[in-house]
C-alpha cells in the first residue's frame, strides 16, 4: 500500500524513508514526501509533537493508587504486568502517588521536562567533550561536589535505618525523600528520564532501576538502595548499598559480599594514569572466583554538575572503554553481579532490570574522586575512607 505524505493537505505518496526525526523519537511514524514539503509544513506538523507528549505525560493506568487505599488494591498487579512474563518469582504492586519537592529546592532542568529529558545531559553527549577535572573550588566551596555527595551518605544511612521485614520499600522512598529536603538537595532520580520516584530500591532479581512500591520487604530478601542527591551547588553525589534483611541463605550472603568485593578491587587501581577500560578486569576476576558473572547493560559513570556524563565505565572484562585517569575526575564504579548469567531484560515500568534466569543480583556503588596518588571516596561512611566489610553493617 502507498503510504501518504504527512504534510496536511498534502497527497503525494512517500517514496523515500523521510520521517519526522522528532516524531520517531515519541515513537510515531510520519513520513513526508520531500525535504522541501516537511520544511514547509513544519509550523504546522510540529503541533503533533506537542500533543504527543502530552499523551505520553499523563499518568499511565493502573500504576499508582493512593496510600490510604485498601490492601488488595495497593498490592494489586499493575495493568501492564498482567500478561508479563517474568523471569523470577518477584512481582510489582502499585506505588504511591508522586511526592512534590518544595519550590525552595534548587532543581536539576529534568524535573520540570515532560519526559524527563536533561538537556544539558544531552548537549554534553553531543559535544564529546573530554572528561572534566574538578578544582578544589568546585569540590570544596560551601555547596560543592564533596558537599553534594556526602548529603548523598547521609541519605543512605537514613534509608538503611528504616530498613527492616514488613516495610514496603514505599516508605523507603518516604524517607529519603524526606531526607533530601531536609538537607536541601533534590533527590536526583525523581523525573530522571520519567523515573517516579525518588530512589531506586532493587530487591533480589532487581539488577538495579528497581520502582519502590507498596510491596513489603520479606525475610530472606536482598535489597539494594542508590540514592543520588542533587545540592544548591548544582551537583549530585550517588551512592549504592545491597542490604541483607533477616535470614538471607549462604549463596545470597556470598552474593553480597562478592559485589562488595568487586567495586574493593576496582577502587585498588584506581590513581592517575590508571585506563578506565582497566576496571573491568579486575571485576571480572573477583566475580569469577566467587561463581558470580557481571552485567554488561549498565555501567559506572562520570558525575557532578551531570548525573551521567563521560567517562563511561564498564564493569565486564575486555571492555573498550576510553580514558585514562586523571586527577580531578569524578566518577562511579558499580559494579552488578549476578548469581546465574549476566543477561538482563527490563520490565514492562520501563524502568526495572531484572536478571533473564530471575536469580539474584547485588551492587555497591560509590562517587569518588581521582587524586596525585589514588582516589578519594567521596561518599564513603564516616571515618572510613577505604571500603570495610563488616558483617553486621548491611544486615537488617
Ligand atoms: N543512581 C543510578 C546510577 O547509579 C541512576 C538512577 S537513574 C533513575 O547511575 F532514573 F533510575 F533514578
Ligand atoms: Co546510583
Ligand atoms: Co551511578
């Protein structure tokens, strides 16, 4: 069948593959047939954009419910999990309806976009600038990288406290909402590319991305939570724990530990002159001797006035990540590990990884800093500027 050029008023057959670059982004099919015909309509055209995303930014069906809703209704499936096929036995419930952050709170440009769309974010990635070094002005001043990241452990020691059997990771979300206005931050995940919520809370087979909800944490279950806080400076910290609640077998406790293990080695190469694409390496090899394997989808990032900038850290062995440390850079590692294989599929939320085989998975992961010789661990706890295990700190 012909197909008709989508300029209004316009018969022409389309010949060629001319589409609407903006509409193929929102997912619509719009061709034209001329570049000619496309410019001239384009005033015209581009008010399908805007309706679009207005449809694509009302809330979805069957997502979200209010807290003081029934039990049945706030623990039931959500619409597009009905005919889903999942991996492990984890399920989603619904999650609470979104929570406003105060207009004092200096916001990152994401929050207010329909879709969540970081523009600065996205003019950096077509800049393929080098990777940014730091001064100590930026790390330092009152409201600075170093300020924003230690906001972030904060954060997270709060979200670990409440941590416990019977609490829905809702309620976690609560807290470190709460916990970042307290400190004047904005909790960077919060409208990030649409994400709902302010944390990303990651039980067993959640790789990482997970959507809290009102679903309680059982005993037995790992839970990881990455909290991200973004300052009155403009910069974000982001950190990562898995935490052990009640009685977790052996095979999820060495799980645990391998993650932590894995990120430990990393952070042993990490100096001035040390290439990114290095770090792999040694995860891999801790993974390995511990049985585990190691996502590939996901990788450590650098961050500070961006959530996500360069440089692009892979955690996998034979990676070709480009770079080389440098003091001043400030990055993350987090590294993913899994029990059984490394592939990973995302939900229909489209946000939550899970693993294909539906086993489970651990992470751990903190901001640092590349110094004259070696790293500082910007989010590191207090009074522990290297990374300790100690059995009890991540059991609930
Ligand atoms: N904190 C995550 C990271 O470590 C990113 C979460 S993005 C969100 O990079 F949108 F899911 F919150
Ligand atoms: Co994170
Ligand atoms: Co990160």
């Amino acid at each position: 069948m012909a197909l008709l050029c989508s300029s209004s008023g316009c018969n022409n057959t389309v010949t060629s593959n001319l589409a609407c670059p903006t509409c193929k982004k929102l997912g619509l099919d719009n061709y034209f047939c001329s570049q000619d015909c496309f410019k001239k309509n384009y005033a015209d055209h581009k008010k399908v954009h805007a309706i679009a995303k207005k449809v694509k930014s009302l809330p979805r069906d069957g997502i979200s419910c209010p807290q003081d809703a029934p039990a049945e209704v706030k623990l039931s499936l959500p619409d597009w999990a009905s005919n889903f096929s999942f991996s492990g036995s984890l399920r989603p419930t619904l999650y609470s309806p979104q929570r406003i952050i105060p207009r004092t709170i200096r916001r990152p440009d994401y929050a207010d976009h329909m879709s969540g769309v970081s523009e600065s974010e996205q003019r950096d990635k077509r800049n393929h600038n080098n990777i940014r070094v730091y001064t100590s002005e930026e790390l330092d001043i009152e409201y600075g990288l170093r300020h924003a990241c230690k906001m972030g452990r904060e954060v997270l020691d709060c979200a670990g406290k409440a941590l416990r059997v019977g609490v829905t990771t809702d309620e976690i979300d609560r807290v470190v909402h709460e916990a970042c206005i307290e400190r004047d931050c904005y909790p960077s995940p919060l409208n990030y590319y649409n994400f709902p919520k302010s944390v990303c809370t990651s039980v067993n087979e959640v790789i990482c991305h997970g959507i809290p909800d009102y679903r309680e944490v059982q005993d037995g279950d790992i839970v990881n939570i990455d909290v991200t806080t973004y300052n009155r400076g403009g910069y974000h910290g982001d950190l990562n724990e898995t935490f052990l609640v009640g009685d977790v077998d052996d095979e999820g406790k060495n799980l645990v530990k391998t993650s932590f293990d894995c990120l430990a080695a990393a952070l042993d190469l990490v100096k001035p002159g040390t290439l990114y694409r290095e770090l792999g390496t040694a995860i891999h090899k801790k993974a390995s001797k511990s049985k585990c394997s190691v996502v590939r989808t996901y990788c450590g990032h650098g961050i500070g006035s961006l959530f996500h900038t360069m440089p692009n850290v892979p955690h996998y062995h034979k990676n070709k990540a480009k770079g080389t440390m440098k003091a001043g850079h400030v990055f993350t590692i987090e590294p993913m590990i899994n029990l059984g294989n490394p592939g990973d599929f995302t939900w229909g939320d489209n946000w939550s990884a899970v693993t294909k085989d539906g086993k489970r998975s651990s992470q751990f992961e903190h901001t640092l800093l590349v110094t004259e010789t070696g790293y500082e661990l910007l989010t590191a706890r207090e009074n522990e500027p290297i990374m300790t295990w100690n059995d009890h700190l991540n059991t609930r």
